[in-house]
C-alpha cells in the first residue's frame, strides 16, 4: 500500500510539471559564474561545473556531515583519480572529452544545475549501450520501467513518446532529456512538497537517482521519529553513521559514494582542463 501510495504521489506530480526537453535560457545559477569563463570552451565547461557543484556543497553541507563527506571524498578519490583506460588516460576525463563535442550544444533547463551532466560519466562512462538492456542501460543506465514512466506523461515532449526505450536511453540527448525529466520530479517533491532548500533538494535528487527516492524518504523519516532535525548535511551524516555500522552493505557504501564519486569527477577533469588555483578548494 505505501508503495502504491508513493507511486500515484509520484505521477500526481509529474503531471503538475511542465519540463521542457532541453530549452535554451540564462541558468538560475548563472550569478556564481565569472564572466570569463561563460564563453563556451572545454576548459571553461570544466570549470563551470566544479564552481556549481562547490557552491551546492558548501550551502548545504555543514557540520558533521561536512566532515564525513570530505572523509568520504578522499577515501574514494584513487577509484577516480586513478581508473585508467589502455592508453593511461583518466577513464572519466576520457569520457568528457569523448562527451564535449555533443554536450556543448545542450541547454539544459534553466532551474537545472550544469553539475548533474557529470552523472553519466559515473553511471556509463559516456557509453551509449553501457549496460544490460532488461536491467539499467545507457548513458544513463535509466530503467526501461522509468522511461516507460515518463513517455506516459502529458508534460513528455511528443517526439519522445514515439521512440523505443533502448532508442532513448542510448542516445546521448534523448536520454538526457529523460532523465533531467526524472531528476526534476525529484526535485519538486523534495523542494516543493517537503521544504527543502533548493541545493538541498537538489542534492537528494542525485542521490535519490542512484540510491532511490524510496530509500532516501525512509530514512528522512525515520530522522523525524527521532527528533532529527532535517537537511541533506543532517542527512548525510546520518547516512554515513549508518553505513559505518554496517560496512559491508553495498546499498549504503553506494549512497555514501555517490555524491563524493561526482566531486572527484569534477575535481579530476577540472585538474585537466584548468590551471589550480589554491583559493578554490572547497575548504
């Protein structure tokens, strides 16, 4: 009954969405970018993520959860930094190099922040058949069951409900499409049915992706019963007490990783494509 419950909440508010596919308009994050760096460039596109994804951090990562997300960043930065491919290329700068020439081109939603294009380097390694096709597949190892889902929604772009799922889901910009789609139904419950502050919200959306909206409003709930008060930092460090009591579970270690995996992502193809400066880091 709950599951059906969270199911038709989730459908009720696909419907209230409107989403474009990927329309052009200035970003809601554009007043954290240098002007010097707008100008589309693969060095500058680098940045921009890292600058983003900086700025989400430190607004909603505090406290302790601040420090057990950097413990977890550097546990888990050599299966980043060091994950080479037969040429000895970084396996995920390869990727956004591979990636550039097409993703240069998107214009993503405007209440979308730039960070969440380095998902699919993770999930994929920007690899169009990635993947088992009955299972998750494609750029964005999306489930058939989810594309299903979203081709029924009246907010679905037309074009989009014509096409097969393994025709979406292996396409670089239907994918995405898809799953911005996907990412942004997160975000309105978690911002606008629960409260939660925009990078916030955002923050659970990602995780939620990869762990599971399920996974993720279960555990806030059980926060509540405690007395906890709520916010991704709060959540985050009791996520990672949880997964330090149970170490050997890999549904945890995931949700704990996720997040930090992604920074070392930005970090590694920043590092490659942009010259360091010491006053950046996210201390």
């Amino acid at each position: 009954m709950r599951q059906l419950k969270c199911i038709t909440l989730f459908l009720l508010l696909s419907v209230l969405l409107i989403v474009s596919p990927i329309s052009a308009s200035d970003s809601d994050w554009d007043f954290i970018i240098p002007d010097a760096i707008k100008k589309n460039t693969r060095a500058n596109y680098a940045e921009r993520s890292h600058i983003i994804f900086q700025y989400f951090l430190k607004n909603s990562l505090r406290s302790k959860g601040g420090k057990d997300f950097e413990s977890v960043i550097k546990r888990v930065k050599n299966r980043i930094f060091w994950k080479q491919n037969k040429q000895k290329q970084n396996l995920f700068v390869d990727a956004f190099q591979r990636s550039y020439p097409q993703i240069k081109h998107y214009q993503i939603p405007s209440d979308v922040p730039h960070m969440v294009l380095l998902m699919p380097y993770l999930e994929s390694l920007w690899r169009a058949k990635a993947g088992d096709p009955s299972k998750d597949y494609g750029y964005w190892q999306l489930l058939n069951a989810i594309v299903k889902e979203i081709k029924e929604l009246s907010s679905t772009p037309p074009y989009l409900k014509k096409l097969s799922t393994n025709k979406i889901r292996s396409h670089h910009k239907l994918s995405t499409t898809v799953a911005l789609i996907h990412l942004k139904r997160y975000y309105f419950y978690f911002h606008n049915v629960s409260g939660f502050s925009k990078t916030d919200a955002w923050l659970f959306s990602i995780v939620s992706y990869n762990w599971g909206a399920g996974n993720v409003r279960r555990m806030l709930h059980k926060m509540k019963q405690k007395k906890i008060k709520r916010s991704f930092s709060s959540f985050y460090h009791y996520l990672y007490q949880k997964q330090e009591m149970d170490k050997d579970n890999k549904s945890l270690r995931s949700a704990v990783e996720y997040l930090p995996h992604l920074w070392n992502i930005a970090q590694v193809i920043r590092v490659k494509n942009v010259a360091i400066k010491k006053s950046d880091k996210l201390e």
